[in-house]
C-alpha cells in the first residue's frame, strides 16, 4: 500500500489517453495539449503497467484495482463486486460476482462483433422483461441474479471467483472470439450464451424490438468476475474517463473535444497544484499500458528549464 504521503498526493487518471486505431493515432498527432506538456516536462515516468492490447484486463482496470490495493491474475480484477456494492447490493467478502451486460452480437461475414451496448437503448420495462425470461436458465446453472440497472446486471456463483474475463472495454464493436477462453470454465459460459440467443430469438420483446427497428437482445457479455474483494479509492484519486465512450464509439472528433476539455481542466488543475506546492501524480492509459508520472516542486530556474526542454506529448503516448 502506498505511503500516507503517497496516498494523499492529487492523483488524475485517464483511461483511453491514447489510441491504438490509425484513425485514432492520427488525431492524436495534431492535437495541441499544451498544459499537458507543460505537465509531463516537469514529471518522470514512475511505473508501467500492462504489456499488450491482447491481455483481457485493459491497462487502466489494472491501474485502479492497484490503486484500490488488489492483486490479481489478467481477468480476475473483482470489480463486479464493487459496481454491485455502488449498486446497493452486498456482496460477501470472497464471494464469485460476474457484470452480466445484454448485449446484441451483430454476425457478420467472417466474424461475431458485439455492438455497443448502449446502442441497445433498453429500457426499465425491456430489461426486465428479458432479464425475467433468461433467469430460470441461469438459475438452473445455480447462478444467482441481480437486476440492476438496465446495462447492469449481475451473476453470484462460486465458478465466477476464478473465471478470467475479458473486459467489455476489450470487446465492444470487436470480434468477440478472441475474446472467449478455451478453458473448460468459458466454455460453459459460452454455452450459456449460445442457450440464451436461442431462448431469446422468439421472446415477443425481441420480436417487437424488431417490428420497430430497434437492436435486440440476442447474448450478454459476463466481464470484470472474481472474488470480492471490499476496498476504498484514496480520495486523492481522479478518474476521467470522458474520453472512453468517444473511443469506445470511435468518434474521434469528441475525442479530440474531450482532451481539450481535460487539458483546460483537470489538467491545468493538476499543474496549479504543482506550482502551487504539491506533488502531484498524473495516469494516462491507453489499452496496451498504463504509465504513471510523478512531479514535484521545483525551483524557477528548474521550471524554466524545463519548460525550454519541453515534451512531445504525441511521443509519450505512442507506446500506450
């Protein structure tokens, strides 16, 4: 566990900061961050997290459940236990808990890609109604439910403590096969949810879906599984994630918005605090890794110098 001191440092995080997509790399080059360069020219990388875009734990999951004092396999960082708990459930520290998201796979002519799952637009009423119809199957698995939200559903069984997922991060609008483990435990999953798009194919919710156009239900995506594991965020810790559903979506323009509104805001708060007198600590993720800077307080001359030096923030964030 980090320091007292360490603990209580400003500390901003940023999933999504960089894109591995061409399209994205290219917004990327020409966006001006300027009190991000400002920032980084002042700091020193601290640590590196992740290794590549293949591991089922994206790099700023990793991130936060390190910040959160967890240690875990790829595929076993418990944070459907922690969205249960947010979500006014309680879980039992050690308990298996799964994220259950409805989803829509689209099959196409060489792969499954699963479509965001907002794009859905379910309803209270449709959610339920097909969260009800899936329920006696998953239940005769010994599965226990929980309705949540809409997007939001959970599954409580032992298996699931010990079931590497991938994250839903690593899977929207992708090729799901990649993504689905040829162990003996995913199997069964993906059992499950070949079982749940044949009972759904007909259920009259999907057929009235249809009738006007919209996505239907046909699967789910079962992510973030693992033994709960009961934890606080410091309060020094902020997490933006603004820049996740433009990447997510691939719509660069609101990506490229997005960093600019960080860079005048939060951003720039950061590095008032350096200048300021405080040690700060900036995360930016991208989905191969995580790479944590630090910068202290520093002397005119040093800032002054610095500031000559400069960074290429574009450079920095190439590798992540």
């Amino acid at each position: 566990m980090p320091s007292p001191a360490v603990a209580n440092e400003p500390h901003l995080l940023i999933p999504f900061a960089a894109p591995l997509s061409p399209a994205g790399a290219h917004a990327l080059k020409d966006l001006p961050l300027p009190h991000l360069e400002r920032l980084l020219a002042r700091a020193q990388p601290a640590q590196t997290l992740g290794t590549d875009e293949w591991r089922m734990t994206p790099p700023h999951e990793v991130a936060i459940g390190q910040a959160l004092g967890w240690s875990a396999e790829d595929g076993l960082w418990p944070f459907a236990a922690r969205h249960a708990q947010a979500d006014g459930l309680n879980p039992q520290p050690g308990e298996g808990w799964g994220l259950l998201t409805p989803a829509h796979w689209h099959l196409g002519t060489e792969q499954i890609s699963m479509m965001h799952p907002a794009e859905l637009h379910l309803d209270n009423a449709d959610s339920r109604a097909l969260f009800d119809a899936m329920r006696p199957l998953l239940d005769s698995e010994g599965w226990a439910l929980h309705w949540a939200a809409p997007l939001r559903w959970y599954a409580v069984h032992p298996s699931l403590a010990a079931l590497p997922c991938a994250s839903l991060d690593r899977v929207i609008g992708r090729n799901v096969d990649p993504w689905l483990p040829p162990t003996e435990l995913a199997r069964r999953v993906r059992r499950l949810q070949s079982e749940v798009q044949m009972l759904l194919y007909t259920h009259p919710i999907n057929d009235e879906r249809e009738a006007r156009g919209a996505l239907t239900m046909n699967s789910f995506w079962l992510s973030d599984c693992g033994a709960a594991t009961p934890a606080d965020l410091p309060s020094s810790l902020q997490i933006d994630d603004r820049l996740r559903e433009p990447a997510l979506r691939e719509d660069w323009a609101a990506w490229v918005d997005g960093w600019r509104a960080l860079d005048a805001g939060p951003v720039q708060q950061l590095l008032q605090q350096l200048d300021a007198g405080s040690p700060v600590r900036i995360t930016l993720c991208g989905e191969r890794l995580a790479r944590r800077y630090e910068a202290r307080p520093q002397g005119l001359w040093s800032r002054l110098r610095a500031g000559w030096r400069g960074t290429n923030v574009q450079r920095e964030m190439a590798p992540l």
